[in-house]
C-alpha cells in the first residue's frame, strides 16, 4: 500500500533522520529484529538500486531499527513493518520490485 505524505520530510527532518536531497535519494526503510518482512524489504529495496543507473543522483539504502526507539513510531503514525520512505512517499510493507521503482523513477525523472 502506498501512501503520499506531505508531512514525511519535515517529521524525519526533525527526528534527525535521514533524507533525500538534490544529490541524493535516501530509502530509508523502518524495520524491527521481530519484523520477519524487515530483512525481504531491504533486500528488495538494495535490488532495484543497483539495477538503476543515474549518472547525476546517489540513491541509498538506510536501514532504521524501531526496536530501541519506539517513538518513531508513534512519531511517524507507523502502523505496520516494514515501512519503507521515499521523500514524500510511505510504503507499508514489503513493496513489489515495479511499483519501487516506478516510484524512484517519478522522483528521478521529474
């Protein structure tokens, strides 16, 4: 499921976490030890990166464990694990390889 969220930038911002700037793209995926989808998510998340190649942009993979702060979740309204951010993009659960990448390649290409 995804869902667009024009608040995301400023709650990561002011939870001092990671962000995309005009060089670089962050997917930041939030994940927990219990989450068995977490580790799926980022190895899902690290395939479609390396399958892209833009010359002028950076994309990164982070991980963010909820385990030892458990107000991100309530900061971030996290329902589900995993949770994988996008700049303004929220996607709850393990996203297919396409629908990842259609969002990068929106961002990328806009």
């Amino acid at each position: 499921m995804t869902l667009r969220n024009t608040l995301v930038s400023s709650v990561l911002s002011s939870l001092g976490l990671e962000q995309s700037d005009e060089a670089n793209l962050t997917i930041q995926i939030f994940t927990s030890k219990r989450c068995t989808f977490s580790k799926v998510a980022i190895g899902q998340a690290q395939d479609v990166v390396a399958r892209l190649n833009y010359k002028n942009r950076s994309i990164r993979v982070v991980e963010s464990p909820v385990d030892d702060n458990p107000s991100l979740l309530e900061d971030l309204k996290i329902v589900a694990l995993p949770m994988t951010v996008v700049n303004d993009y929220y996607l709850v659960g393990v996203p297919s390889s396409g629908e990842l990448e259609s969002i990068i390649r929106n961002i990328l290409e806009s």
